[in-house]
C-alpha cells in the first residue's frame, strides 16, 4: 500500500508550551508509517523543531501561511526564507485564509511562489477544481467549507467525484479535510485516489494523532 500522508493544523489552539508538551507525549524514535507533517502557529515551529530533533521523532514541520512578499518592509509578516530554516511545508489557501482573512486567488498564487523561492513544499487546499487552475500545489487537499469544523464528514462518493475533477488540473496527491477523525477512517479510507488526511480538531490530541496514524 502507498504511504499515506497526514497533515496536522494545529491552527491557533496551541501555546509553545502546549505544543511542546503534545510532541514530549510521543515515544523517542517515533516512525509512522504514514508521512506525518505538522503545522503549528509560527511561534510554536522553533520549539516543536528543536523537540522533533531531540528526540530523533519521523515528523515533518510545516506552516501554516506564508508571506507573500519576501523579506523586507512587511511588519507583522513571516518571510518565506525565516521558514525555510525550520519548514518544509507550508500550508497555503485554507478555507479560514480565504474567509477571515481574504485571501484571493491572486494572494495565494503569490504566496505559492514565495513557497517556490524559498523551497517550500506546498499543501494547497482547495474547495473545488476552479481554484486549482493557474496554482498548484506539492500536495492537495480538497476542504469543503461545510465540513471544516462542522462534524460533518463528506460523503466518500462526494469526495471521490471531486477528486476526479481535481485530477483534471493536477497529477499531485490528493488529500481530503473536514471533521476527519477516527471512527470515520475504515470508510473515508476506501475513496479512491485518496493520499491521506488533513486534521484539524483531531490533531490536537496526542492519543487520538498517534491512533489515527496507527490505523492509516
Ligand atoms: P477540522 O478542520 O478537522 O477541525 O474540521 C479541518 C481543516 O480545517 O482543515
């Protein structure tokens, strides 16, 4: 079976003290065998960055938003070369960014190319093919709004319809996001085309992460 891949966005829930004590709860020499990449707030990465280091843990950092513009005059913003000396992934495009924060598809299409410049690999989310054309992502993840932190869970045929139009744009891999948590694996699990998962709420806790990534 392929290697599944699981995203976890932590979001805005966790202190640096917080996430590092989440990472302390997981055994040293941790190796999934899925590919496991987590996304704190910037504040946490140094501190979860240092932990995964020291105890030797297979986990792979990831952002969850990137400046658009590179280094310079931009109060308030992260550069995408400050990430890259503890990232490899960033996430770009969530539903949340595009929501609250107005991110339109000429932001995200500059904030894929900062990613670029700066070697990052990026986890595009999307909410159908459209917002596919003209980007591209390292991987996908198809969100629908009405999942996100809702409970709902998409219907795999659903889903499994949207990745085939997603594969009209882009041959990346493909994962599905939106109230994804345990009990709803075995059947999630059976789309087709599916790479893996992004976690929202049921990444923030260590059992639940360290199940769900037995299980995949
Ligand atoms: P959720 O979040 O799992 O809490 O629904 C998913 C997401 O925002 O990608």
């Amino acid at each position: 079976m392929d290697q599944k891949t699981l995203v976890l966005n932590w979001k805005s829930n966790k202190t640096p003290l917080e996430a590092k004590s989440f990472l302390e709860k997981i055994p040293d020499n941790f190796d999934p065998s899925c590919k496991m990449i987590l996304c704190p707030d910037f504040l946490s990465i140094p501190v979860c960055s240092e932990v995964i280091k020291n105890k030797k843990i297979n986990i792979s950092l990831g952002a969850q938003d990137i400046s658009r513009f590179g280094k310079g005059a931009y109060t308030g913003e992260v550069s995408g070369s400050a990430l890259s000396e503890f990232v490899e992934y960033v996430i770009i495009g969530h539903a949340e960014r595009r929501l609250l924060f107005n991110e339109t598809e000429e932001i995200i299409k500059e904030k894929v190319l900062q990613a670029k410049k700066n070697n990052l690999k990026v986890i595009l989310c999307v909410e159908n093919a459209h917002q596919l054309d003209g980007v591209g992502g390292d991987i996908v993840a198809y969100e629908p709004v009405s999942s996100i932190g809702t409970g709902k869970v998409e219907e795999a045929s659903k889903i499994e319809s949207v990745f085939q139009e997603l594969k009209n744009y882009t041959s990346s891999s493909l994962l599905y996001g939106g109230s994804v948590n345990y009990n709803e694996l075995s059947d999630l699990k059976e789309v087709k085309n599916l790479s893996g998962f992004l976690l929202g709420s049921a990444s923030l806790d260590v059992e639940n992460v360290l199940n769900i990534a037995k299980s995949l």
